[in-house]
C-alpha cells in the first residue's frame, strides 16, 4: 500500500473493476476528505482510527471503529476528520444490482442515519474487507459471491425491510439496465428505454429507482464515469477518456466526476499515487 509521506492517501484494491459492480478502497485523511457527493452504489465500511464525521440526510454522523457504515445509492454526503488527529478506514462500493440478485427483486435496504451497530452486519461487512499484512485481501470469485450474499441478507434484515407498497417489474428494469450499459456512447431518451424495456416510460422510471437506488439518467453517467476512471488509471489523458466515455468534453465530465465522488479526477488520481496523464 503506497504512503504519500504525511499527505491524505487512498489505496484502490487491484481487483476494484466497475464491470463486476465492486470496488474496495482504504484510506487516511487528515482534514476534509471530501465535498458533498452522491454515486449510484452503497457504500459500507468501518472506521479504523479516528472519527469519520459526514452530513447525511438533513443530519451528521460520526463513524467510530467497531460500527458500520451504510450509505445508501444517491444519498449525498461529504465526508471529513472529527478529530485532529484525522481518520483511516476500508469501504466497499457494491452496485446495487449485485443486491438485487440477493434479494429476488426486493426494494433496495435501508438503514437509517447511515450509522448501524449491529455485529451482524460488521461481521458480514469485515469478510469483504479484511488485510493481509498492509494490503486489502485478495478475495476468489466464489469467495467474493458468497460474501456479497451474506452482506446482502445481513443489510435486509438490519434495515427491517418493509413489504414492497406497490408491484416492481424486475425484469423490465433488468432489460432497462443491460440496454442502457450497450449504450454508454450515446444519448438515451426515457421513451426509448421504456420501449426496450416493454414498460410505460414512468413506470419504468419508478420501478428503476425502487430496485437500483438511482434515476435511468443517473446510471448512465455513473457507468460513464466508471469508464473514465478505468482508462485514467491506465494510463490515458483526462480529455481523451472524457472522449471514449461518451462525454462532451473534460469539463463535463470533470463536473459529473465532483458531483459523484467529492474530488476531481486529477486529485483523485494523485491521492491514488497515478501521476496524471498529460493532454497531447
């Protein structure tokens, strides 16, 4: 795990892919760590040190080793130090998908105040997120699958899940889905969706916000982010991932990049330890 001396740092576990819905990240900052964001995946993790303060729905919490962390999919929240002496911690960013298939078309789970105690869920959540030496674990597939299902059932049951109000359509949201990940390149109206998907446009909308935890617009941008983060990370130019990731130009896609993750991409990149690509 790469330390930038006595700066803030972020280490990105090689096996983070937005293909597979997953990412796993540990982290120090001292200060401010990040501006008001929201991203369409839950974010679950433990403080290790310190106090993780952040503003959530209307509210601020304060994360401190031993509890658990539940952001849910497009809530905003920042993120800062509660403390002088700053904070470290693991997360994990599950797409919500990924709990779908746990849950068979259950709304998605809830814990109020983004704050939860109990072991169940830590326990569940700690699987996922253990070390090996100064590194996040390497997890197989299967591994990976199983803990998923554990932390996802374990979510369900702490957020005492309601019945579902009003009938959802699983599988049209599904074909919404898969029709808007072939089209990441190109604009997309909600009538087109709703036909691909053999909905009603509204219909659709709700059903897709109730069973992936964001707008059909927001996934699009989100899946076009991830993008852009892939290729930064390899090594191509801001402007040029911006490009390849169906955005109009960097400014657009930098302002999308602080809306969903608290930083810009050139920041981001460099708490990652990446030296920014320069523009030819």
């Amino acid at each position: 795990m790469q330390r930038l001396g006595g700066a803030d740092w972020i280490y990105r576990s090689p096996q983070s892919n937005a293909a597979d819905g997953i990412e796993r990240i540990e982290a120090f900052f001292h200060d401010a760590a990040y501006a008001m964001h929201r991203h369409d995946t839950y974010a679950i993790g433990h403080t290790l040190a310190g106090v993780q303060s952040f503003r959530y729905r209307g509210g601020t919490a304060n994360s401190l080793p031993g509890g658990t962390m539940v952001l849910h999919p497009d809530e905003p929240h920042d993120g800062q130090a509660g403390t002088h002496d700053g904070f470290r911690y693991r997360m994990i960013y599950v797409d919500p998908a990924l709990f779908q298939r746990a849950l068979g078309g259950k709304p998605l789970p809830f814990v109020k105040g983004g704050l939860s105690n109990d072991p169940r869920l830590f326990e569940a959540t700690v699987r996922l997120l253990r070390a090996t030496g100064d590194a996040l674990a390497p997890l197989d597939p299967l591994e990976q699958d199983d803990a998923l299902y554990d932390l996802a059932i374990a979510l369900d049951a702490v957020a005492g899940a309601a019945s579902t109000r009003r009938p959802v359509d699983f599988h049209a949201a599904a074909r919404a889905r898969d029709y808007l990940l072939a089209s990441l390149d190109r604009a997309v109206t909600l009538d087109e969706l709703a036909a691909a998907a053999g909905r009603d446009r509204w219909s659709l909308s709700r059903d897709f916000r109730a069973l992936f935890g964001t707008s059909p617009h927001r996934y699009l941008t989100m899946r076009r982010l991830d993008r852009v983060r892939q290729l930064t990370v390899r090594g191509m130019s801001l402007a040029d991932a911006s490009a390849a990731s169906g955005f109009a130009d960097q400014s657009h896609m930098t302002r999308h990049f602080r809306q969903a993750w608290g930083v810009p991409p050139a920041q981001w990149l460099k708490m990652l330890g990446k030296v920014v690509p320069r523009e030819h």
